[in-house]
C-alpha cells in the first residue's frame, strides 16, 4: 500500500478483517474522490493481481 500511495502523495483508510481488506479512498480537502483517488484505486488494484489471491 505504501509503495502504491507514496508517489501520489496521497493515503487512504485501510481497514482490515480476518478474510479481506477494504480500502476507502476520497481527497478530504475537497471532500469528494477525485482523479488522484481513481489512480491509487488502480495501483492498489494492480499490486492485489500481482500478489493473487495467497498473497
């Protein structure tokens, strides 16, 4: 997550259960999702398919 997010500058809320992990992604200065949010969904997204589903 850290590596997907420190190039944007950018974080999100992380909550984790026992089978999954949600990630909750909004720009708070604006109140709202913006293009830079869409982007970390991506790589996030990304490094999820890159570890499949045992990582």
């Amino acid at each position: 997550m850290r590596s997907c997010s420190h190039p944007l500058t950018h974080h999100a809320r992380v909550e984790q259960q026992q089978d999954a992990v949600t990630f909750e992604l909004w720009t708070h200065s604006l109140d709202r999702v913006t293009d830079m949010d869409v982007e970390l969904a991506r790589r996030i997204d990304a490094a999820i398919a890159a570890l499949g589903s045992s990582g």
